[in-house]
C-alpha cells in the first residue's frame, strides 16, 4: 500500500484523528471510547498543562484513495527525560489497519520527528503523563477495557515486534472478586498496622470538606511520592493537579473515597474506586451530547455495572510494605458490598511492583490482562 503521513494542522484535522479511533473500533464490544470532549482538550496546547513540560505533534496516514488508515502522537516530556537521564520520544494513541506499512510509517514519523529534536530512543504507547492511558494491550483482548486503558487489535503488538521494538516494560491488570466478608488474615494485618502505626481512617463526607484543608490537592501530592519510582514517572505541576482536581472530584462518590492519616493527621495512603463507566462510555459512543451524558450519568448515580474501577491507590514510600493498604480495604469492601458490585478492576500495576502485586493475595482474583511499553534505538 501506498501511504502518506500528513501532520495534523487544523482543528478538522484534529478532529479527524480523534474520531479514527471510534471509526476503527466501532464494532467491538471490548472497546471504550475515550470521551471526545476529554480528547479535545488532552490534544489542546491551551487546555492541557503538561504542555508546560512536554511538545508534541499529532500525524495521520492516508491510503492513495485518501482514506484514514492510521494515526500517532509524537511527544517529548522534557520533565520525565530529566527525571530519567534519557532522550526519548514517545508515540502515543496509534492505531492502524493492519498493514505493516501503514504502521511502519507511523512509527518512522515519531522517530524521525524525535532524531530532529536530539532523542535517541522510541518508547509507547505512552501519553503525556501517567495520568494518560499508557501500554499496548499483549493479553485479554476478550476482555471489557475501561475507561483508564487503551484496547487494541491483536496485531498491534505483532508489528511492533517486525518493526524491531522490543519489551521495555509491562503492567498487568486483576479481576479482584468482592467477597462476602473481609479475609481474615486481611484484617488482621489491618488490625496490627492500626495498633502499630497509630493509623485511622478519614471518611469525606462532602464536597465543601474535599476541598477545604487542600484534601484533594493533598490527594495528588501524596500520588507524586508514591508514583515517583515508577517507569517514566513525571511528577504533576500544581496547574495539573488543579484540572485533575476540577475533573475528578465532582463525579466521584464519597463513600467509595478512603484516606489513612498518622496520629498527626498527616495522609499516608488513599483509595479512589468509582462504579465502571465502560458500557456507559460505549452506549454514549465517547459524547457527551445529545444523550451520552444520560448513560455516564446513569452509570454513576443511578444503576451502575456489577464492575468498579480502583481508579487510584497510593501509599506514602515511608509506609509501603507496612500494610496500610490494608486499611484502605478493610474500610471500602463493606462498602462495595453495600452497593452491590461483584468484582473490581485493578487497573494497569507494573509487573515488578511486587508490593502492589502482593496486595491481593487474600482475595480471589485473576491476572486477565498485561499491556506493554515498547522501545527502540533511533
């Protein structure tokens, strides 16, 4: 096939590369699209503050009949580079028909783009920062992604592997059953850490006190130092953390919220679950508008799937390993109970983070899904 890049230059182009995604993924019932009004302001140097540390350039590839075939961001975060030691160029939401050349030409895009600005290495699908969906679906292509996930067709990772890119590193995701009643070696270790460690819980009761005291700023704080020795961390600036505070906070249910502080009220670690948006996402078709906002609603106050998100869990370094996790546990599994969900997604956990991985050895759970960064010389 004959293919042409071209790089995205108007707001019809943009929009074009957003709606690739839909058009390619339309049929499948794994699939979620990602919320069209999110993308337009992910993709906005005005509207997203990790503009302040990273660049970036969007492409599209065209058939010789100009019909869409593929797409790719191509993205330096200059902070994550630092933080690292490294000069690599990221290529973010790619997606392609499966014809080698198409994403050949892709991937040659990025890493040229990359060469011209001094990189020396490929590495993605990662966004901006790690507060984008990051990793290429390589097992559980028969599983529901959601609404924090990339999904793609089995043969994504096949052309990367005959492109040359190579596993820099994987996550995995869990079903976690809810069960009946806290495990009992759970809530022990609950129990010991409490009485060890002077530890309690904090319950949010309402938005007026989210926000009072800096709680959700202190939230995203705590998920800097938790996440910072993680693959390709950044840590957020101030002006992120304010969009993620203004984006989240409203749609979350407070019951489903759990912080742990120390004696002196200092936060320690936090849970954030809310009820899956996935088939919401899906009956909506990534709007908002005209109705797609009655579905995520729906979702989310009304009837929600038997499936929840573990959006975030984060414990402060100086107390991973010590078993406050299970704190945040024993508190939110008589909640999920209460509401009726059966299971839990995980959400993606890097493979060697044996201290996130060893957390759900008391429940029923089963590894469904892994999705990988890959990385290549340029």
């Amino acid at each position: 096939m004959s293919v042409t890049i071209k790089k995205v230059e108007t707001k019809r182009e943009l929009k074009r590369f957003i709606r690739f995604n839909y058009e390619l993924y339309k049929d499948n019932p794994y699939s979620v699209p990602d919320l069209y009004e999110d993308m337009l302001s992910t993709f906005s140097p005005d509207k997203n503050p990790a503009f302040e540390f990273c660049e970036a350039d969007y492409f599209l590839a065209f058939d010789d009949r100009g019909q869409t075939v593929g797409r790719v961001a191509a993205i330096i975060n200059r902070r994550a580079n630092e933080t690292w030691g490294k000069q690599a160029v990221r290529f973010g939401w790619i997606d392609f028909i499966d014809d080698i050349s198409v994403s050949r030409a892709l991937i040659d895009t990025v890493a040229a783009w990359g060469r011209e600005r001094g990189m020396e290495t490929l590495e993605g699908p990662l966004g901006f920062t790690d507060m984008d969906a990051e990793g290429m679906l390589v097992e559980g292509f028969e599983e529901l992604s959601t609404i924090a996930t990339i999904y793609n067709h089995p043969y994504y990772p096949q052309h990367m592997e005959r492109l040359g890119l190579v596993k820099a590193a994987d996550w995995v995701e869990r079903k976690i059953y809810i069960p009946d009643a806290i495990p009992e070696k759970h809530q022990r270790i609950a129990d010991i850490v409490q009485r060890k460690y002077g530890l309690r819980i904090r319950k949010v009761r309402s938005k007026k006190e989210v926000y009072e005291n800096n709680t959700a700023h202190r939230i995203f704080r705590l998920v800097n130092e938790a996440y910072a020795p993680l693959f390709g961390y950044s840590k957020m600036t101030e002006r992120q953390i304010d969009g993620y505070v203004k984006q989240y906070i409203p749609i979350l249910d407070l019951r489903m919220v759990t912080i742990v502080e120390d004696t002196e009220g200092e936060m320690v670690a936090v849970g954030i679950s809310m009820p899956s948006l996935s088939r919401a996402l899906q009956r909506a078709r990534g709007k908002l508008l005209p109705f797609g906002w009655f579905h995520l609603l729906r979702a989310l106050k009304w009837k929600h799937d038997e499936m929840l998100d573990l959006l975030l869990i984060a414990v402060r370094p100086d107390y991973q390993g010590k078993g406050a996790n299970a704190l945040l546990f024993t508190d939110l599994i008589p909640v999920y109970q209460q509401l009726g969900f059966k299971y839990a997604e995980s959400n993606p956990e890097l493979e060697q983070n044996g201290k996130v991985q060893g957390q759900w050895q008391y429940f029923e759970n089963v590894q469904h899904k892994r999705r990988r960064c890959f990385t290549k010389k340029i």
